[in-house]
C-alpha cells in the first residue's frame, strides 16, 4: 500500500507539473484548431453584428482546387521546392558538419559564422536580400559554368544546380540547426570503432558508408522533419501569404482561408508521413 501510493503521489506531481501545458495547448492551440475546421465548411461573414456563418458543405475546398488557380500553383510549386530543397540542404548540413568536425584551427568560430544567419535572418529580413538580389553568389552570371547551365534552364540536374545558385542565402538559412544536430551526433561516436575498422583495411570512404552514415540515420530523420516544418511555416511562403490575403477578402473570408488552411496542413502531413516512413522503414531494413 505504501509503494502504491507513493506511486500515486509521483503520479499526480507529473500531472500538475504538465497540467499547465495541457491547458494551455486545450485553450490556445487544440480549440482555435477546430473551430478553423470548423470554419472551413461554413462561408462567414463578419458584420457589426458579430460573425455570421452560414453552412456550404465542402464548396470552399471545391473552389480551391476547381476555380482558384493560384493556390494550385503556388501549392504546384512549394512540392516541387520542398523536393529540392529538403535533400539539398540535409546534404549540405551533413557536409558542412563533417567538415567543422574535424581537428582544425578556430573551430568554433567556424561553427558559429554558419550559425549566425539562423539567429540575425528572419522573414523580413531574407526578403529584403531577395528583393536586392543579394541572395545568389555575386556576379555569377557572369561565369561560364551559368551561362552553360542557364542555357537549358529545363533540364533536371541544370534545375537543381540553378535553385542552389539563386537560393544560396536561403539554403545557409536553412541549415543552421541541422549542423548542430549533425555536430552533437558526430561528436557522440565512438572513435574506436573507426580505428577497428581502419585496422581492419577499411577506407575513409567505406567508413562514412558503413560507419557513420547508418548512426547518423536517426539524426537524418529528424532534421528532415524540422526542415520540412520550418520550409511549409517560412513567412516567404507564397501558400501562406495567399491564405493571409483571402482572410479579408469580401467573396472568399475565413471560411475559404480555413479551407485553404486544412488543405495545406493535410499536405505538410502527407509529405513527413511518406518522407518519414519511407526513412524509417529503410533503417528497419538495414537493423534487420
């Protein structure tokens, strides 16, 4: 009985101390969460009345994607960006993270120069360098390598290389976080695991594959998810801004912005349901 009810107290201490989060999340987060559901089948009307809905099934999502052709084209192109964009900049944080872990001088200035653009760069900020056109490698027009790639702008690897050129601030941006994580995940590895492995004939090349790739999967997983995020709630997104700007809009209001709001989140979650899943099925493939 004593064991029981110590058990008991423990239980109900956690509870008062998560008992503020829980509320909170029940009052700012879970309930505007569903009246927007809520909204999204009504069309709304704000008057000096107070707010008038009036039901209208699912005619605000019909309207989305049967009249309103520039939401799908700007959802067109965030998918196609967020396909370009989320392996680009894992790949580049994961290098750049190999490269500040090694034995060099001034290491942790290194570290935190690409750091810096998270905490100085926001929204606003970003933007203004875009509308300067500050955000690609100067004068890069200029070059041949551009004017090669630029030539045929259409084809696939010419694509990828001209969005990394164009976006380059953007992808710095981007990938501060995912350093660090890729940092504190390299840092915990066992050294004598890769001096076995060098006794054993293997290569550096092999060890990254064998090695540190597979214990770096969990860490993939995760900033695949956190870039993911933080790219769909960017402010620069074009989708958001649409959204904003049909709030107030007399034949559209919060009912179409909720409807357009449902929709996207339905696509953020399908796309780190299916990246997600498919990573994590591959890593049960590779234990197995």
């Amino acid at each position: 009985m004593k064991l029981g009810g110590l058990k008991a107290r423990h239980s109900m201490a956690g509870w008062l101390f998560v008992s503020p989060w829980i509320i909170g999340f029940l009052i700012f987060t879970a309930s505007p969460l569903f009246y927007s559901l809520y909204l999204s089948f009504q069309k709304v009307k704000i008057t000096t009345s107070g707010v008038q809905t009036t039901f209208v099934k699912f005619e605000n999502y019909k309207y989305a994607f049967g009249v309103d052709a520039v939401f799908v084209d700007n959802l067109t192109n965030y998918l196609k960006e967020l396909v370009i964009s989320v392996p680009i900049i894992i790949v580049f944080s994961l290098i750049i993270a190999l490269l500040l872990n090694q034995k060099v001088k001034f290491r942790g200035m290194f570290r935190t120069i690409f750091f810096l653009p998270v905490i100085i760069s926001s929204g606003p900020v970003i933007k203004e360098l875009m509308d300067q056109g500050i955000t690609t490698i100067p004068s890069i027009e200029q070059y041949a390598i551009y004017q090669a790639l630029n030539a045929n702008p259409d084809a696939f690897v010419n694509g990828i290389l001209l969005y990394m050129i164009k976006n380059l601030i953007v992808i710095l941006w981007f990938s501060g976080v995912q350093i660090l994580i890729f940092l504190a995940a390299l840092q915990k590895m066992d050294s004598q695991t890769y001096e076995a492995a060098s006794i054993d004939g293997a290569s550096p090349w092999e060890c990254f594959w064998k090695l540190t790739l597979p214990s770096l999967l969990p860490m993939i997983i995760v900033n695949v998810i956190y870039t993911i995020v933080t790219y769909s709630i960017f402010s620069l997104n074009p989708v958001i801004d649409h959204i904003q700007r049909n709030m107030f809009k007399v034949d559209t209001g919060f009912g179409y912005a909720s409807a357009l709001s449902w929709i996207y989140f339905l696509i953020i979650t399908l796309a780190l349901a299916l990246t997600v899943g498919a990573m994590t099925l591959k890593r049960k493939k590779n234990y197995s």
